[in-house]
C-alpha cells in the first residue's frame, strides 16, 4: 500500500519500571525511593557538566555524548546511564548520539 504506515511501536505497560522521581533522585546521588532503581555497580550520579548536558536532553529527547561518554573518575558512562533510565521510567526509546572526532553515531535502545 502506497503511503500507508505502520503504528509506532508501543512501549510494555506491564513491566517494572523506575519512576521519573527516583531516576531524578539516583542522578543527585541520593537513594531511591523504591528498591531496584539504579545499581551499585552503574554509576548515575552526575557531575555539574553531565547535569547541564542530561538538562538539555531531557528537552530535546535525545542526549549528545563526546565519544561514548566514558568517564574515567567512574570507571563508566552516568550519563548514558541516567538519561537510559529516564527514558526507561518514561516508556520511550533512548536516543543517544555519539560525537566522534571523524564519524558521529546514533544509537538507538529500545528497551522495553
């Protein structure tokens, strides 16, 4: 069919998912209100850049990392980490661009 489009994917309704609050909280630092939102070994806590950029993301519902986001002081990514989870609480995929020094990258994760 000419010009006929599929629905958007629907997000599961039925599953476990963090609260907005509690992803808000766990990027402060702070513990969650309910058991199972972030983990001792993913670091979430943002540093005052991270939190300009994760600001900025949450506007523009997709997050621009330099590289991958790696953070040597954590030995991970927060950012990607956080921002994964907010979307996770709010049932939409995690957009994530990738700035190279070459190439830029579009990572798309459509956890449920």
């Amino acid at each position: 069919l000419a010009g006929a489009s599929a629905p958007p994917p629907l997000a599961e309704k039925q599953c476990w998912r963090p609260t907005i609050d509690d992803v808000d909280r766990i990027s402060w630092g702070r513990p969650a209100k309910r058991k199972g939102t972030g983990s001792r070994g993913q670091p979430h806590r943002l540093n005052d850049a991270e939190r300009t950029l994760y600001d900025l993301a949450r506007s523009k519902g997709f997050v621009e990392v330099a590289g991958s986001g790696w953070r040597s002081q954590r030995a991970d990514a927060p950012l990607v980490n956080t921002f994964r989870s907010w979307c996770d609480a709010r049932g939409v995929a995690a957009i994530f661009l990738h700035k190279g020094s070459d190439v830029d990258q579009v990572v798309l994760d459509l956890s449920p």
